[in-house]
C-alpha cells in the first residue's frame, strides 16, 4: 500500500507498508536493484536517512524503514514485542518481503544493536553490515560494568526506562529531544524540526521508542550502587550461543559522541574478524546527517564490488 510519493533531489521516494511478522512496518524506498537497507535509532525514524537514499536509490533499492514502535509502523503494546529476537525478524521478514534473499544492510544507534545480532543469527542474509555509533553489545555489557566514563554516559537509560520518561522527553513540544539532536546535529533545519516533532507525535511512538530500552537487559548500575545485572547476566539474557559477526563489517564512528563513547570500538576486532573501521574525528551521534557525503563515501566504497 503506498501513502504517498516524495520528490527529494530528483530522486522519488516511495512510502509502503508491509504486513510482517505480526505488525505493520512502513518503509520509504527509492531506486531497484540489489537491497540496500537502512535502520534507525532512538529517537529518529526513516527520515535520518534521506540524504542516504537519494544517493544509494541510483543503484540500488535502497529502504529505509521505521522500526516497530516508530512513526508510521505499529506499536504493539508489551514489551516482549520489542525483545532482540523479535525486532531481528522484523528485518529479514521485510527484507523477505520486498522479494531478496541477501541485501546490505547499514543501521545507527538501536538499528544497529539489532544489526549486530541480526549478522550473527542470519549471516547467509547480510552481504556487508554497515554500523554507524552503534554499540556491539559484548563489548557495551563489559563497558557498562568496568568503564566509569561509559557507565555515566549511559545514565540516561536508567530514566528511559522509569514511567516518567514520556512526560519528562515531551515537555514543551519535546525540548529535550530536540536539543539532544540539535546539540550535535549542526545542519538540523526547521523543516528537519518539524518532521521529528511530527513523528514523535504519532499515538504510542515515544512509548514505541523508549520500549526497546525497557524490553532490553542493558542497564549501567546507579552512581555509588553495584547492585544490578552483571555483565554476565546482560549477555546471558540475549540467549545467544555467540556473539561472534561472521559477515564483512564496517563501522563508521563520530568520536565526538557523548552517548557512546570511542571506547566502543575497543576489542571490536575479537567479534568481528572482518572489520573495517573508519572514525570521524569531527562526527557526534548523528554523524549521518552531519557529514552525509563522508558517510555515503565509507559506505560506497566499503560495498563495491
């Protein structure tokens, strides 16, 4: 079903729907050709990909969706509808769906602690992986224990997961949203303002948004408080048998965030033997939007033949 058709940069963007996995899942897609997907994070939707999909829809199909919860997409109400094993599904039924049996996929923040397991479990669907700012969560369970600097970049997801975020993130048409993204997001335009304010505004979407943060077993302890899961536990609760990514990876990363710190990229190497990583000194979070043609050129070069 489609809502509507989008001219950006001479390039058509194409709003679908697809019946997947027991919800409804929207996706913006431009171009044919081999499958070139992209997933967002929180608190973004399709549309931080849209510079993305001018550029990959010349040669590829390129699709950026909004993840469950999100936008336009369902946003089923437990939080077992937002646990690993099932947002994995999520994107190989759509990748399924839109007819391909391998495609690239390139995600950011959440999208791509979802990539991560979903290389692993389903290797034989993703030609490359391409992570931007998007922690490995082996690595992000040691650093939420042993690394202070993380452990206190991190302290927002102890808020995230309280019944008060929703208030406390919409208060004064999502000030604090906002000014998370415009702090760092140097080119973020008032028309870029006004499509986040209206995704957000979507019935259930902040709740959708902030469920992944509930439904997941990542939590740094309370400043002066050790009790909490262990790291142990955290990868324990994922259920799965490795964490090892058998699939050509490239991780691309704005070292000025202040989410996720560089030390992410610290020991990459022991999950991922072929790993490519490119920093960005001058990068934050939202690297994507910020420098999109660097970004565009990591990831064009890292898939061509």
């Amino acid at each position: 079903m489609m809502e509507k058709d989008l001219k950006e940069k001479g390039s058509t963007f194409k709003h679908e729907y697809a019946e997947v996995n027991g919800v409804k899942l929207h996706y913006v897609t431009s171009g044919t050709g081999k499958l070139i997907m992209f997933a967002h994070g929180f608190p973004s939707f399709w549309y931080m990909w849209k510079d993305q999909l001018v550029e990959f829809g010349k040669d590829y199909q390129a699709v950026a969706l909004d993840m469950r919860g999100y936008n336009l997409s369902s946003k089923p109400s437990g939080l077992d509808q937002y646990k690993i094993d099932v947002l994995i599904e999520d994107r190989r039924a759509l990748a399924e769906h839109l007819g391909h049996k391998t495609f690239v996929l390139v995600a950011h923040d959440w999208g791509g602690v979802v990539a991560w397991p979903f290389a692993i479990r389903h290797p034989g669907y993703v030609e490359k992986l391409i992570i931007v700012n998007a922690p490995h969560l082996g690595i992000f369970a040691r650093l939420l224990i042993q690394h202070p600097g993380q452990q206190r970049a991190s302290q927002y997801i102890r808020m995230f997961k309280t019944p008060e975020a929703e208030k406390i993130l919409s208060d004064n048409n999502y000030a604090a949203l906002l000014t998370a993204i415009q702090t760092e997001a140097t080119n973020f335009s008032d028309e870029d303002r006004e499509m986040y304010i209206q995704a957000w505004s979507q019935e259930g979407a902040l709740t959708g948004g902030l469920n992944y943060y509930r439904a997941a077993p990542f939590e740094p302890p309370a400043p002066d408080d050790e009790s909490g899961p262990s790291e142990q536990d955290m990868i324990d609760a994922l259920n799965f048998e490795t964490l090892e990514v058998k699939v050509p990876t490239l991780v691309i990363w704005g070292e000025q965030d202040t989410a996720l710190l560089t030390a992410n990229l610290e020991g990459l190497e022991d999950y991922v033997p072929d790993l490519t990583i490119k920093r960005i000194p001058h990068g934050s979070h939202w690297v994507v939007n910020e420098q999109p043609d660097l970004v565009n050129s990591y990831i064009r070069d890292f898939i061509q033949p």
